[in-house]
C-alpha cells in the first residue's frame, strides 16, 4: 500500500502519548528550524577510511564476510539536531498502532491503522549506524541503479510464488504480444535506468504478492468525466490517495497516464518512480524514505549545494519501518539467487554533529528488571532457554531495550540464556550474547569527578591509568605502594604527578575496599539497605551501583549478581 498520500482525519486522544508529544515536538519548535543553514554542500567519499569512526567498526565487519562490496559515505551537510528538527515538524512520518507507546504521537492526521511517529522513535531510524551491523539491514543503503548484471532469471525466481509468476498478452504498437512478468520488469528496469529487482520488489510491496483491484485490470471506477471505466492498472499505486476510494484514485490517475496494458503500466510506473526518485539523487530504499539528498545522484569526489526547500518532503513512504522492511526482502533476493557477493555498492548517509547514539525508545523501567540493550538483529525470543523453544516474539531492531529477570538461567545448544520481559509485556529468554547492559554501547569505565575517581569494578591500575591518561602517577593503599597489575579497589589513593593532584577511588560494588566484588560486599549492602549495617563515605557512595544517590536493595541484588558473575556494573 502506498504510504505518501493524504490520510484520512482520524484522532485517537491518550493522556500520556499527549505530554509526551506536546514536550517533544514543541522542544522543537523552540529550536527555529527557519534558523538554521538554508543551503548544504554534499558530497561523496568512497572507502570505509572516508567514514566516521562510529561507522568504521560496523563496515570493517561487513566487509569481512563481504569483501566484494563497497562503500561510499554520502556527506548530506546537514547538521543531525536540523535534520531532527524537520523530519519531526513536518508530521508524515508513521508507525503501526499496535507499535509501543513511547513510539507513537497523537497528530491528528492519521491513517487507518496508523499512527504518527514518535521523535525518539524518528531519531532511531533515521540513524544510518543503527543498521551497519547486519547484512540485511544495509540493503536499505544499496545503490539502485541500472546495470548490464541483472538478469531475467532472477526476476522470474523473485516473482514464482505471485500472481506475476506467468506471462501476459497485450496489445502493443497494434500488436498482440505475449511477455512474462519478468521480461517487461527487466525492459522497465533499462528504460528507468533502475534496478529491476528493487523494481519487482517495490511491486510487491505495493499490490501484494497475490495482486489487488489496482493491478488486476479488471476493476469498474467511475472517472471524472461520470462515466465507468475498467481495463486500466496501477502497479505502483500512483495517486492512490485516501481521501475518498485509494483505489478509484490511483486508476483514474492510470487513465490519466494511458496505463491500459499491465506492460504500460509497469514501465510507466517505474520511470515515473525513477525520474522522482533514482534519478534525482534518491537511489537507495533509506533516501526514498528520508529525502536527504540534491535532485542528482553524485558520483565519488562530485559535490553539489542545495537549499532546504529541496529537502526532506519528498518521501515516497511515511512508515518509517519500511525501509528495513524492504532491505531485508532485497538482501532475500540476492541470498536465494547466490548473488549476494557480487560486486556491490552502498551509499550511506553522514550527518553533522551526530550524537554519539540514537536508542529504541521504550517503557521499561528498573522497576521491571536489570536492562539490557540487544547487540543484533533479528534476534529470536524463545519459550523455553533453547534454540528448539518455540518463538514468543522476533527483536528487529538492535538497541532494542528488554529487562533481564534472571540472568544465565541455562546453558543449551552452546550458548547461555537469559530469561527476559519486552517492551509488550511478554516474557522468554534470549541467548544472553545478544545482549549488552544498559550504558555500555558506548563505554565509560572510569570518570573525575572533583577529588574522587569513580570506575567500575576489575580494573587494573595501569588500565585506569591508561583511562585518564595519567603518565606520572602513583597509587598507594594505607600508605603502600600498589603496582601497576594491581586491581584498583575503593578507597586506594591515585597521585596525578604531572598536576600534583591526589584523588580517592571509588570502585563501584567494592564496598570494602579490597579491590574485587565479592559475596561480602553484597551483604554489606544489603544490611545498608536494610537498616542493619552502615556504610559511610567512599565506601557508601561504592555502594550506589546504580547511580540513583541511595544505597538499596536493587544495588544489592546487583552487587551479588557482579559477585557471581551474571551482571556487569557500570558507570
């Protein structure tokens, strides 16, 4: 169903999705988008070295298991908080109602069975990195123009199980003839100069794989003129606008283009398709959503400046899962016709100023266990602790934030599990490598804080040092030396010597300064807790493992899961 058309007025009022989006749209507002940069150099750089380093880890490993493939960063010169700021303004871009809470907004404007999209859950998607560690998901950035490689064969196999499986006779230049499905997606592919495998795809996702009234020719609408007419076709969903019947719109949008033959209709359609698209600069699945880019395709070394009023509007979807949802049925395509490694490019947008991280949104809370962040895709959530257990849910996304109940509850098939409880409330278990502690994507295992170092458990004294770039330092505990292989315990005194500056250590978990955390440390804080037992200065604030200014039963329950080693405490 085609998803950039007028929608139907539908308001579905929630208290609390209300706050949420009063907050954060008028945060934006406040931010004066007509204040910001009115024009953008872009450019294109090729090879992984021309990417930033948050990006370099992810290509590095695609490219291991893909050397073939390559890789242009496309600098967009637009700052990250600008790009935040209009594709939050503008109020097209969609989620499914049934997506969580903290994913949706109330806008008024929304289409049956959907709704506006959050801020949070925008930034989300819109982060190129959030998608670089999984082969499928970089589809989305895979270059969609026309080349002499593509085949008829893999169309047909991409098309076996739809009703474009066959061929079909038409009437052309005052002839009868008889084309296969896959022979008019090719010839479309040559005229629009774009990939006839996104093109066969784009179909499909468009009218389904069994066809709809807007491609079976067979559909009776009334056209502008009061008469009836049938015999048109709409692969593409052309002007399939909501307002009044989607279908009826997009055939008389086909009458108006003369799309009577199913031939007509598929290369019409895709050069209509590439000449607002591909041919304007959007040529992957990600621009098409997110419309980032000049009115030209740039080659490596080439630049161009454009205005705003040339950006952002021009979105051939609003779901902004779509994108993901294409990519992997791309990537599906080659797998199943071995062609996977051929000698593949992707172009991969750069922001400027990017924050460091953009995570899922979600309603968990502390409350509902210890969180944790997914570190892939795709990840299977299980009834039983067991690759055999039957599926409960599938994680799509990674940093996809789920709240561990019990951590490494069983060992099966090699791996260990976590028993955990999603966003939607339902529970299962992870295998527990698919999963990160909270805080610790992007790592900070030490930090100054006026004269105390805070850091987190088995630290060494020369990879603390090595942390805040101490040179000249010495380490004492009750006043003895400690070396440098020592671990780093609460209480121990750090001399910056090249400042002269002396700091404490204050090593989460270590309530007894003995430089590990251990069972003891546990009760200690558990007794705090309780009432029972006191812990005072560098060794109380140890005992705040979770950062909260109190020490309590939930920094108990942590320090006893890092004691066993089933939890990793951190900063």
């Amino acid at each position: 169903m085609l998803e950039n058309r007028a929608f139907l007025i539908k308001k579905k009022v929630i208290a609390s999705l209300i706050i949420i989006c009063i907050l954060s749209y008028s945060f934006m507002g406040l931010m004066n988008v007509s204040d910001a940069a009115s024009t953008y150099t872009q450019s294109i750089k090729s090879g992984i070295d021309a990417f930033p380093e948050s990006y370099k880890t992810y290509l590095r490993q695609i490219q291991e298991q893909h050397p073939t493939w390559t890789f242009d960063a496309y600098y967009t010169g637009i700052s990250w908080d600008d790009l935040v700021a209009n594709e939050t303004n503008h109020g097209h871009n969609r989620v499914h109602t049934s997506a969580d809470a903290l994913s949706k907004c109330s806008c008024g404007n929304v289409e049956s069975g959907y709704a506006c999209a959050s801020a949070d859950i925008i930034k989300y998607y819109m982060d190129p990195r959030n998608f670089l560690d999984s082969d499928k998901k970089m589809f989305q950035f895979l270059e969609s123009s026309y080349n002499s490689s593509y085949k008829v064969e893999t169309v047909q196999n991409i098309l076996k199980n739809t009703f474009m499986k066959g061929s079909v006779t038409f009437n052309k230049d005052g002839k009868n003839v008889t084309m296969s499905y896959a022979q008019i997606i090719m010839e479309a592919g040559a005229a629009s100069q774009t990939s006839p495998y996104a093109i066969a795809i784009k179909i499909l996702q468009e009218v389904g794989s069994n066809g709809s009234n807007s491609s079976s020719g067979t559909y009776t609408f009334t056209y502008t003129d009061g008469n009836q007419y049938s015999g048109y076709y709409n692969f593409f969903n052309f002007g399939a606008y909501d307002t009044g019947n989607a279908v009826t719109n997009g055939l008389i949008y086909a009458k108006n283009n003369g799309w009577d033959t199913p031939y007509k209709a598929i290369v019409g359609g895709a050069q209509k398709y590439s000449s607002s698209y591909n041919a304007a600069g959007q040529n992957t699945i990600y621009f098409t959503k997110w419309d980032v880019v000049g009115n030209r395709i740039l080659k490596a070394g080439e630049t161009q400046t454009v205005t705003k009023n040339q950006l952002f509007t021009h979105q051939y979807m609003t779901n902004i899962k779509d994108p993901n949802s294409q990519s992997s049925k791309l990537y599906n395509t080659y797998s199943d016709n071995n062609i996977i490694d051929g000698a593949l490019n992707f172009v991969i947008p750069v922001y400027d100023n990017m924050p460091v991280a953009n995570k899922m949104p979600t309603a968990l809370t502390e409350k509902d266990g210890d969180l944790y962040y997914t570190t892939g895709t795709d990840i299977m959530v299980r009834s039983t602790p067991s690759t055999s257990g039957a599926r409960v849910d599938c994680i799509s996304g990674r940093d996809t934030v789920v709240a561990v109940l019990e951590r490494k509850t069983a060992n099966a098939n090699g791996l260990d599990w976590d028993k955990v409880k999603l966003a939607n409330g339902k529970i299962g278990y992870i295998a527990s490598k698919y999963l990160a502690p909270c805080g610790t994507s992007v790592t900070k295992k030490a930090e100054i804080s006026n004269s105390n170092i805070k850091a987190i458990p088995n630290l060494t004294i020369k990879e603390l040092a090595s942390i805040l770039k101490f040179t000249n330092y010495e380490v004492t505990k009750d006043g003895v030396k400690k070396v440098d292989t020592d671990a780093i315990g609460t209480g121990y005194k750090i001399k910056d010597n090249s400042t002269n500056k002396e700091y404490t250590a204050i090593v989460l978990g270590d309530v007894n300064g003995d430089g590990k955390v251990t069972t003891v440390d546990a009760a200690r804080v558990l007794k705090t807790a309780a009432g029972n037992y006191k812990l005072e200065g560098n060794k109380l604030s140890a005992g705040d493992v979770n950062g909260d200014g109190k020490v309590t039963t939930v920094d108990a329950a942590r320090t006893l899961k890092a004691a066993a080693g089933n939890y990793n405490i951190s900063l």
